[in-house]
C-alpha cells in the first residue's frame, strides 16, 4: 500500500511537475517581452481574488486526493473488499506511476492495460475525483464572486455613502399654523415625528439649513381646504400660492427658487373646496444656505402629513 500512495499522488501533479519542463526541454516563450504594464486598481483586486481562488483549488485538491486515497486504504479491509478488487486498485496505481493525467494518447495505453475486471473500479475512482474537483470548482466560484459583490459594495460605500447621503422631509404642525389671509413664511414643522425625518441637514426657525455643497432636489406640495362648518370666508376670490425661497447668510438675501398656485372662486354654493399646489426642482446649494416655504392664506392649509409638506435631498457632488 505504500507504493500505492507514492502513485496516487501523481493525479495531483502537472505536467511541469512531471517533468515535461525537465532538463533538455525546449523554451517556447519569447526571449525579449516587455515587462507587463502595472495593472490598475479593479484589475489588482480581481488579480488577488483569481490568485486566492487557484490556491484554494489546488489546495482542495490535494486535500481531496489525500483523502480519497485514505478511504480507499481505509476500505482495504479484508472482510470489506475482495483480494482481486484490491489487485485491481494496486494495478491502475501502478500504472499512474509515470504516466500525467494531462496525456490522452498515454491514458488511453493505460486503459488498454487495465483488465477489463477493474475497469468498474477505475471508473468509480474517477467519477469520485471528478465529482470533488467539481465541488471544490464550484465552492471556490461562488466564495471568488461573493468577494467581488462584497468589494463592490465596500467601494460604493466608500465613493457615494448612500447611507450618509442629506434628506429631509418635514411635515406641517398643525398647532402653530398662522391665520389671516396675507402671505406668510411657515415656521412651525416637525422634522422627527410620523414620516417626517431629517438626516445631516438642519431645522432651525423653521427653516431647513444646507450643511454639505452639492446640488440637490427639492420639493413642496401645499393643499388649501375650507368646510362650509368653518365659517364663511373672507372673500370669494381667493390666490393660494406657495414660494419655495432660499437665503444666503455669507451674503445676505433671499431669492425665489420656486412658486406655484392659481386663484380660486370659492363661493358659498360648495359646501367644501380643495386645492393642491405642488412644485419641485434642482437646485446647486452650498452649506450654510436656507431653505423656507411661504403661503398664502395659511388658515386655509390642510394639516396632514400627507398634504401639507416639503422637503430635499442631495443628487450628487458640486463637481
């Protein structure tokens, strides 16, 4: 059996390994090539992932021949396997001896030796390897495109940081809504309760505060209402506007970046009116910058949180 286990390790060598790079051998390969360009990032990482998939191959297939050979050895029991089944096994290891696995025409002289008796036994032999390496294949893809995923990932984290990325959505708070008719700024919205919610931006004064450079989207949707249980309005004729309006404090003013609204006859014939303005749009915003929203007839707004609110967040980077 130890001759046996001197030939079973030859179905792990190559054929550089087998001497078919001995001495005497022809060089093929060109005598004056240039040295490789270093290659890039992306490659370098993909280089290292295929290097660390063959040496895990290769180790798994050592590991796999080696205990394929020790099962067979542990199956040479008398009273667990035939004596012309254990010739049969010695025979093909014998075989192998000097013979690489990579040499069709010399495993085909193999197979002309092997008694047609120990043919079922090679077979099976070979199914077995066969069916390792392929596990081992398939292990080692799936681990190599994991790590591929997985750097992918880490690398969008690092660029983009989705996660870190400025939003805000606020939402109206119904208790500090002024009355009148004339155009006012809003100031009171929650920025952390029910849907509303803010990440690296600030809310102060009513006013949504810049803190990164870049250019952002931003948004506002504002819904006027009125019941005939309200009581009468002032007037029929009504302008319902919303002003998205940002200001500088480096240099102090305020611009207009959005408006949007209609006037409405809202006579006494309808026991309920209902009007939505909504505007959006992207905007180059620097940190520091301020964004507030001003109506008009603000005790006319709808205090839902799903009517009455606005909101940004950051596209991309100031380039």
């Amino acid at each position: 059996m130890r001759r046996a286990s001197r030939d079973y390790s030859k179905y792990t060598r190559g054929s550089e390994e087998m001497g078919s790079g001995g001495p005497g051998a022809p060089h093929e390969g060109p005598l004056h090539a240039p040295p490789p360009a270093p290659p890039a990032p992306a490659a370098a990482a993909a280089s290292r992932s295929v290097f660390v998939a063959l040496l895990g191959l290769g180790l798994g297939q050592v590991v796999c021949s080696v205990a394929l050979f020790l099962y067979f050895r542990a199956q040479m029991d008398p009273n667990r396997i035939s004596e012309d089944d254990t010739y049969c096994i010695n025979k093909i290891f014998k075989l192998h001896e000097n013979t690489d696995l990579q040499d069709t025409s010399l495993e085909s002289q193999d197979t002309k030796l092997i008694p047609d008796s120990c043919k079922r036994i090679k077979q099976a032999f070979q199914a077995a390897v066969q069916k390792e390496l392929q596990h081992i294949v398939r292990s080692q893809h799936i681990r190599a495109e994991k790590v591929m995923v997985e750097g992918s990932w880490a690398d969008m984290a690092r660029r983009g940081k989705p996660d870190t990325q400025p939003f805000a959505h606020l939402t109206i708070n119904a208790t500090d809504i002024p009355s009148g008719s004339h155009k006012v700024s809003l100031s009171s919205w929650y920025h952390n309760r029910g849907w509303a919610k803010i990440s690296n931006m600030t809310f102060s004064n009513g006013k949504l505060i810049v803190n990164q450079d870049g250019f952002y989207y931003l948004y506002a949707n504002i819904c006027f209402r009125h019941h005939e249980t309200s009581g009468d309005l002032a007037s029929e004729y009504l302008q319902l506007m919303v002003y998205v309006v940002k200001t500088s404090i480096k240099i102090p003013s305020s611009h207009t970046l959005m408006k949007g609204g209609s006037t409405k006859n809202w006579s006494g014939n309808s026991e309920f009116h209902f009007y939505s303005i909504n505007v959006g749009g992207f905007f180059k915003l620097r940190a520091g910058e301020e964004i507030s929203i001003e109506v008009s007839n603000p005790s006319l707004l709808d205090p839902d949180q799903d009517a009455t609110y606005f909101g940004a967040f950051k596209v991309r980077d100031i380039d």
